[in-house]
C-alpha cells in the first residue's frame, strides 16, 4: 500500500451505544472534500473530521494506525495541528521535571501500579490514574 493512499471505512472499533446512527470513527473523507480546498491535505481534512468527533489524541492516532495504516507520533500529531490551526489541547502534556524524576524513580524500583500511584499521591499531591 503507498504510504500516501488514503483507504476509507466506515468500520470503527469505538463505536458505542451514544454513537449516532450510522456513524463511525472515521467518516467519508470525499463528503467534507466539497467545503476544503482540493489542495488540503487529506491527513488534515480526517484528523479535523476525528477531532470533531471528540476523539482525543492518542485515539486519533490509534484510529490512523489501524483503520488508514497511518503511524504518526503524538508529537507530530501535535505539531501538525499548530500548522493547521487545530485544537490539540487534548494533547497529554509532560509533568513537571520533579514529577517525571518520580515516576522514573519508582518505575525502576519495579512497584506495582497501585504502590506507585499512591507515593505520588503522598509525594507530589499528583492523583493519578490510568
């Protein structure tokens, strides 16, 4: 497959029971092309099209991978939405570096999750949650 085609389905593995009828993650890519500008992008025009559908970052990205064969990485994904003017503010962002060294320190100290949650809890008043 090129990496540059663009295959369209109206398969989506988050669909849910609030899911309009007849919707899907990813929707007819050529329906919105009508409104864009025919030299647009079409990664854009299906990322706007994930975004407007509420799907956050890392599902965006999980969505490309599977349904499109698309891999990108959150940072480009990011990237690439400040180049188009999209709102990425879904985006996770990095904790502070006291907060990251934490995490580093007792990950390599091969606790379980609950354990590690809770010293940051103590630790950093960080709450957090998977």
């Amino acid at each position: 497959m090129d990496d540059h085609q663009i295959v369209v389905t109206n398969h989506s593995e988050f669909s849910g029971s609030n899911d309009k009828t007849g919707s899907s993650g990813t929707q007819d890519a050529s329906k919105n092309s009508e409104t864009l500008n025919e030299n647009e992008d079409p990664w854009k025009i299906i990322i706007t099209n994930l975004l407007s559908q509420g799907h956050k970052g890392p599902e965006i990205i999980t969505i490309l991978r599977k349904t499109h064969n698309y891999k990108i990485l959150l940072s480009t994904l990011a990237g690439s939405g400040k180049i188009w003017g999209l709102q990425l503010s879904d985006l996770p962002k990095r904790p502070k570096p006291a907060i990251q060294a934490s995490i580093v320190s007792l990950h390599s100290k091969v606790l379980q999750l609950k354990e590690i949650q809770d010293i940051l809890l103590k630790e950093t008043r960080v709450n957090v949650s998977v």
